[in-house]
C-alpha cells in the first residue's frame, strides 16, 4: 500500500486550484495556468449521462469521481512489479508506477546527437520546455469525455515525451508501461509524440494495474503529431485488472504524405472507455486505426472513433473486432466526417463483432457525415456467432470444442494481430495474466 | 416506348402546384390549445375515450421537448402556435366521384386519382385537409367483411375491432409528434382485413394539402387477421406556399399470425412542408410486413418505419428510396426490434443527394437477450450528384442472445466518370447520362413497386435530376 496523504480526498471533493498550486508548484508558469484553466472547465462540466448522443448505450457510474482518489505516491516503495515483456525488446523502456519513473532509461548517444527528445513528461518540462510548450495540452476529445481529459490535464503528473527531429529515423519501439498498485487510486498516464517532416518513430504503450490495486481509475491520455512525410506507428496494450475504470482519450493529426497506425489491444478493465480520434488532414495522407477487444465476465468497453478528412486525396480504414464472452457489453460507435474540400477520400469502418455467450451484448453504431461527392466511403458491421460448420471441421478431426473455439476466436481476431509489428505482437503475447483461468493474450496468434 | 423527350413532356412537373379558394365550415382556428382540441371532438361528436385520449397526448405533447439532440436544428422552425390544426368542408365522405364537391373533386382529377381507381384499385380514399371528401371500395371486399374507412367513423362504428390497437403499436409517448398526431388527429384510413381474406388489388389513400398554415395530422391503423393479406398505398401532395406547413401522422399496422401486409408511400409533398411521420408494425408469428418507402418531397422529413416482430418466425422488410434535393433533408430510415425467436428483418435504403440536398439513413436494429437465430440485412447506399450534396448515415445495432446475427452494409459514392464518358460517347448528353445511372442506382428497388408507381418513380426522379448537371 502506498501512503496516502490525501484520504477521504476524493477527485469529486479535492479542493483543486489550491492543491494544483501546491503539488504543481516546481510546474513553469504556463503549464500551472493550463492546469487551474483545465480544472475550471472539468468543474463546470456535467457528468455524461446515457442520454448525451455520445454516451449511447454505455453504462455511465454516476458516483465514479466520488470513488477515487488521488495517488501522492511516496517515490522510495515504488518498484515495478514484474519483469516486462514489453522492455525486453524495446529501445527504451519507461516503467511508471502509480505514475512515478522507476526504470532509468538510457538514451542511445547517436539519437541524442541527432537531437531526438525521448524523456518523461516530468523531466521535459524541466529540460526540454521550449520543445514541448507547442504541443502539451494543445488537443481536447471531441467524442464525450472533455470532463474526463479536463480532469487528466489538471493532474496529470507523468509520462512519455518524444520528439523526433525533421529526416531522423528512431529504429526499434520505444515502450512505456503504466501501472498502478494502490486501491481506489487514480492515475493520469499521458504520451505525446511529435514526428517532424519524414521522421520515423514506434510507440508501444502499455496500462496495466496490480491484481491487488482495486477499484482505481485510469485516465490516460495520447497524442500523436505526424508531420509531413513521417511515419508513426502507436500500439496500445491495456489488460488492467478487472476492478479498474479506465479512460484513454486518444488523438491524431496526420499531415501531407503522412502514415499513422494505430493499434489498440483492449483486454483488461471493469469498465473502458476508448476515444480514438484521427485527424487526416493533409493531402496524400494514410492512417490506419485497428483495435482488438476479448471481453468476458461481467466487462464493459466502449469504444468511440472519429475519422476526419479535411484534405483531398487521403485515404483512412477502420478495423476494430471484438470477441464477447459471458456477460460482456461492448459498444463500437465510430463517424467518419469527409468535409467538403476533402474530394479523392477513400475511407473505410468496419466493426466485426463475435458472441460466444447468449448473454453477452455488442452494440454497433457505424456513422457516416460526407459533404464531398467524389469520395469511396464504407462502413460494415456485423455481429455473429462462431461458424457452425467450421467448428464441425474441427470436431470431425477429432478436435474437442473448447480448443476448437479458442482457435476460431484466434483466427477471428489475427486479421488484427496480423497488422501489428512481432515485437508489438510479442510484447501483447507475453502481458501478465489476469485472475482467470487462461490468459487473454492466448487469443492473439503467434506469427 | 416513348423517348426521353416524350416522357418528360407527357407529365405535368409542378401537377400538385394549384390550390382553391378556402371556404370552410368548420375551422379550429390558429394554435393550439384544449378548446383547440375541445371544438375538433365536439364537430366529429367523438365518444368521450377519444376526447380524453386527445387531451391527455396534448399534454404529452407540451413537456416533449424538440429532439434536436441528435435531430436538425430546422425543428425549432416550426411555429406550433401559427398552424391551424383543423379545416373541414362538413363533408361526409362521397360515395361517387358526382357527389364530391367541384373543386375537391376537380383537385383529385388533376392528381389523376379517378382515373387510377378505374384502372388498378381496389379501393380509394382522398382526404382535403383534415378530412375525407371521397372513400370507395369495390362492393365484393364489402362483403367479404373488409372495413376501409376513415379514422372517425371506424372509431364510432367499429370500436370493438380498432379501439384494442389503437394507439398500441405506437404509443401517444412514443415522440413528439406522436403526441402532436394523438392530440389532434383526423382523417387517415382504418382498415380491417378479416381471417384469410386476401385482397388482390391495392387500396388507395391520398392526401392533399389545400389550405396555407395548414397542418395535416392524419391517422392510419391497419389490421390484418390471421392469414389475411393487403397492400396498401398512399401518395401525398400539396400546393407551394409561402409559409411552411406541417404534416405529422401516425401509421400503425397489425399483422396477426400469417397475415403479410405490404405498405407503400410515395412523398411528394412540396418544399415547404415539414412532414414528421411515426409508421410502425407488429407482426405476430408467421407474419409478414412490408414498408415500401419513397420520399421526393418535403422541406424536412423525419420518418423511421419499423417492424416490431413480435411472433417466432415474423419478417420485417424496409426498402426505402430517398432523393433530397436543394434545401430538402431527407431523415429517412427503419427500425427493426426482434422480439421473438426465428424472426429475420431486411433493409435496402438507397438515397439521392442533388445540389445542396442532404440524406440522412438513421436506423435501428435490436435483438434482446432471450431471443435465438434471428436475423438482419442492413445495405444503404448514398449516391452524391454535386460537391455540395450530403449524405449522414446512423445506424445502431444491438445484439445479445443465441445465434443470432446481424450484417449492416453502407457505402458512399458518385456516379462513376467512365459510367458517363460510355454514355455520352454513345450518343447521349451529360444529363441524360447522369438521369441513366441515377435510375440504374434505384432500379432493383422500383422493381419492387408495383409497376404504375415505378414509372411515376422513374419520372419523377428524372425531372429532379434536371439541371443537377453542368
């Protein structure tokens, strides 16, 4: 357990301008004026309920801020928990800790040289200010949770920066790890990446809670700024335990001749809320968004997307599956927006969704917004149950049907797998399992 | 088969663009309150459950808000107190065409309705404003048991048979302008098709608007019994003022075990017309129900048809053409809710956007728990004529339960520029061109209207797409 010094404090009680002030003081100016501005904003905002177009068929917990409260970690307990697969193969690794640095990562001497940035938000404010003032707290959602992110940018205390300068190539994936250990804690992982003019960067983001933290809330934030000509490729891994209500609110801007992938991994949670919001506007530009979800118990993930083209001549495509056992929900409600200048679009949404409990549900609302006519735009979906005649191949080869059906979830989900990097893949492969009774992670195929 | 030319010189492009002198016997006068509502129940010499009925939705009507949460902002336009709510000539409706008035009858003549009832129906009813001037149906149905009358009569004489329905498929609450319809409703057609009668020929409702700041709120209930199957149609038109008016009816339709019940719209209202429509069916086991939705006119129209099935094995079908040209939204779409087991529904919407037009599909599809191997076909297809149409599409899909299964297709596209370039080198100009492959876009859909109203289609579609070229 870690110390609180905070308690019965909870998010919804916290006297925030004056405890901003305080534990934000070494803060430059500018990002402490954000902050109180940001805290205003979460305060005047209403909680969501089901009836905002936005929240549509979500379970909204009216009380989740009067259940949380505020980690102020003491810095000498803290070590991570367990030996990570997503260090092995990475660059750099950052492990955060109820939002403390635990691990030291050493930046390879020719990147520094090159004057690549790759630092803890902590320590980019102290030593890289002018670099990241441009771009810290630049962008909201627009797809329901602004009261959530408002509250994430008053108190959000850690996480990854990385700058890639104009033509430099950062080779491997640069990984961090959130993850949390106290109960009823809250903690604000935040990750914002600027690629400029042809630069190449990976990111491999990982949110994971201790199976004895219960009941915490996680909100994290991510943003991705690809310029002209670069390329960036972002996976999200999150398998918290599954007491944890967890918020990422993630946003891209892709520029001229610009490629984004974004994969997201969503395992773990009791209820997660996902708002991915792509914005593709320079001409030639490509971004590609991918989720894979397995949802058993009694697991809620509600996922939100946005697809916006305001260039011609772009080119974006959707692909979120999700696998649902028992009482699992999960909501998919995607909109792709092509504004009238944005003629040559061709943008694709698909939500492929697979019940293997009668009891589970998936609710699927696949929008279209188009102002320009000489565009190829598509969406499907379709929610099914497993192949009743290919499980009966696999039975008449002698194969038994639970192993029959792990494998045909398997299959389901590799057109997902399939698109991510191995040393991504691997790192999904090797997370910590949860309390049940197989791993997750054994639904995502080896390659 | 006549040519292009031909075609487009043998109709009459603006033939609903006409309206009479208003010399009316009963007026509800401007706005709307309980008196309102009191005079409309006093001049139809309702029974006191329908005039209770009416002022309990009023009531229902004015804590309902506007619902521009996820609808156009256009509904603020409506101005509820500037609308008369009702306008009649005291006529009874005519048995004959002689006994109609002259200039109603003289409007229908113009619309060709007369002349349609001779050639291919089985039954006609045309409503002037808020009620009926002429309702006929073959003598033969009479026999058989079949009631096709207007909403006031059929409550007064018929109750047993419509008051157990009425208001139950789509309940007084359901959205605002149920409420609006329940409050102040008047004319539409009830229909009563007894156990196994199967009528061949369609039967017939048309509505005309005649009056300015009019407000048409008419009411129609279809009740199939077991086995029994209808088709019916209606068309609607109305003159071009120079204020919007409204149109806001309910339609409920019963389909009993293995009945099949098909329903066709053709909406040509003018552009000025606000029309917002709640239609909905329930189909019990084995039952089969059928909306055929087209939707050319109107300034807004805000109209989901669905098919609650209800019985194990029931079949829902939309199949809905909208064309929305400058200054028209056409918020069109359907709503499937399966609530029994073995029970399949199908949607094909195909939409139009010419100039600054903009199509909207919104739509439905549900499935609960305790329900097994239902299914549902979801295709929308939106064709974009000029770079300033729109087209949205919102569906939303939930599904739980054993088995079953759901697919929703939609794409976005234009007429493809080889498509035009083999047309044009083949002889063809530009419009011409584009006037082919919009109807080759809508073509597998009219093929599933009955043949007089496909070629109606087809011409009408031609004559927007006129000058949306160039």
């Amino acid at each position: 357990m870690i110390p609180n010094t905070l308690v019965n404090n909870t998010l919804n009680h916290l006297e925030g301008p004056s405890y901003i002030e305080e534990r934000f003081s070494s803060d430059p100016t500018w990002v402490l004026k954000e902050r109180l501005d940001a805290w205003e904003r979460f305060s005047a905002l209403a909680m969501p309920t089901r009836k905002d177009e936005q929240w549509r068929f979500a379970t909204v917990n009216r009380t989740l801020l009067d259940e949380v409260e505020l980690a102020m970690p003491n810095e000498g307990l803290l070590k991570a928990s367990t030996e990570l697969p997503a260090a092995r193969e990475a660059l750099m690794h950052f492990h955060f800790v109820d939002d403390v640095l635990v691990t030291e990562p050493e930046m390879p001497e020719a990147l520094v040289r090159q004057g690549v940035i790759i630092s803890s938000l902590k320590d980019a404010l102290i030593h890289h200010e002018a670099a990241i003032r441009p771009w810290l707290f630049q962008n909201t959602t627009e797809l329901g949770s602004g009261k959530f992110e408002y509250l994430h940018r008053a108190l959000v205390s850690n996480g990854l920066f990385v700058f890639v300068p104009k033509n430099v190539e950062v080779s491997g994936h640069i990984a961090a790890t959130y993850e949390v250990t106290g109960e009823r804690t809250a903690s604000f992982p935040h990750t914002l990446v600027v690629a400029q003019d042809h630069a190449r960067v990976q990111i491999l983001d990982s949110y994971l809670t201790a199976s004895d933290a219960q009941g915490s809330y996680v909100s994290a934030s991510a943003h991705v700024h690809v310029d002209q000509g670069a390329r960036v490729e972002r996976t999200a891994i999150q398998n918290t335990n599954i007491s944890t209500n967890l918020f990422q609110l993630d946003s891209g801007f892709v520029s001229r001749d610009a490629e984004f992938q974004s994969t997201a991994i969503n395992l773990g949670g009791k209820k997660a809320r996902y708002e991915n919001q792509v914005s593709i506007e320079g001409s030639g530009s490509n971004a590609k968004m991918y989720a894979l979800t397995v949802a058993d118990g009694k697991q809620e993930f509600d996922q939100r997307t946005f697809q916006t083209h305001t260039a011609p001549n772009t080119f974006s495509d959707l692909l979120y599956k999700n696998a649902l056992m028992d009482q699992a929900r999960t909501v998919f409600s995607g909109l792709i927006r092509v504004g009238d200048d944005a003629q040559q679009t061709d943008a694709y949404q698909t939500n492929r969704n697979i019940l293997l409990d009668a009891s589970a549900e998936a609710n699927s609302l696949p929008g279209l917004e188009i102002s320009a006519n000489d565009v190829k735009c598509s969406h499907g979906a379709t929610t099914g149950k497993l192949s009743e005649e290919e499980l009966f191949y696999f039975l008449q080869r002698g194969i038994p049907p639970r192993i029959a059906k792990h494998l045909m979830v398997t299959g389901f989900l590799e057109e997902v797998t399939e698109k991510m990097r191995p040393s991504a893949l691997r790192a999904a492969q090797n997370l910590p399992s949860r309390t049940w009774g197989h791993p997750l992670s054994s639904f995502l195929a080896f390659r | 088969m006549l040519s292009e030319a031909e075609t487009l010189n043998t109709i009459d492009r603006d033939k609903g663009n006409f309206h009479f002198k208003e010399d009316y016997a009963y007026d509800a006068g401007v706005g709307l309150t309980e008196e309102t509502i009191e005079y409309i129940s006093k001049v139809k010499k309702e029974a006191d459950w329908v005039r209770q009925f009416r002022l309990k939705a009023l009531d229902v009507f004015r804590r309902k808000p506007n619902p521009t949460h996820w609808a156009t902002k256009d509904l603020e336009n409506i101005h509820y107190d500037t609308i008369r709510y009702y306008l009649s000539k005291g006529q009874q409706p005519s048995r004959s065409w002689d006994e109609v008035p002259d200039d109603v009858k003289e409007t229908f003549e113009r619309l060709g309705i007369p002349e349609s009832e001779r050639k291919f129906l089985a039954g006609v009813e045309a409503q002037f404003d808020s009620e009926a001037a002429y309702s006929r149906m073959k003598d033969d149905l009479e026999k058989e048991g079949v009631i096709f009358m207007g909403s006031t009569e059929a409550l007064e004489k018929h109750p047993e048979i419509f008051k157990p329905y009425f208001g139950k498929v789509i309940p007084t609450g359901d959205n605002k302008y149920s409420a609006l319809n329940s409050a102040v409703f008047s004319g539409g057609s009830f229909i009563y098709i007894p156990k196994g009668v199967k009528v061949k020929q369609p039967l017939q409702a048309y509505f005309r608007i005649n009056a300015e700041s009019f407000g048409q709120f008419e009411r129609t209930l279809i009740i199939a019994d077991e086995g029994a199957e209808v088709t019916y149609m209606e068309g609607c038109t109305a003159p071009k003022f120079e204020t919007s008016t409204l149109h806001s009816a309910v339609v409920e339709l019963v389909a009993l075990k293995d009945a099949k019940i098909q329903y066709i719209t053709v909406q040509n209202w003018s552009n000025n017309v606000f029309n917002l429509v709640t239609k909905r069916a329930m189909a019990e086991e084995g039952a089969e129900v059928k909306w055929i939705d087209c939707n050319i006119g109107s300034r807004l129209t805000m109209k989901y048809p669905g098919v609650v099935l209800k019985g194990k094995g029931a079949r829902g079908e939309v199949l809905s053409i909208a064309l929305a040209n400058d200054g028209q939204q056409q918020d069109t779409g359907a709503k499937m809710i399966h609530l029994a087991s073995d029970t399949s529904s199908n949607i094909i919407a195909k939409s139009i956007s010419i100039g600054a037009g903009q199509s909207i599909y919104r739509g439905q599809v549900h499935m609960p728990k305790d329900v097994k191997g239902c299914k549902n076909n979801t295709e929308c297809d939106a064709l974009l004529i000029n770079t300033n149409s729109r087209t949205d599409t919102y569906p939303a899909i939930t599904v739980t339960g054993e088995g079953n299964s759901v697919q929703h297709e939609a794409s976005v596209s234009k007429v493809s520029a080889e498509q035009i370039f083999y047309m044009m080198q083949r002889g063809l100009d530009e419009g011409q061109a584009m006037s082919l492959a919009v109807n080759g876009f809508v073509n597998d859909l009219i093929k599933a209207f009955p043949m007089e109203y496909s070629v109606e289609l087809k011409r009408l579609i031609e004559m927007e797409m006129e000058g949306s070229v160039g």
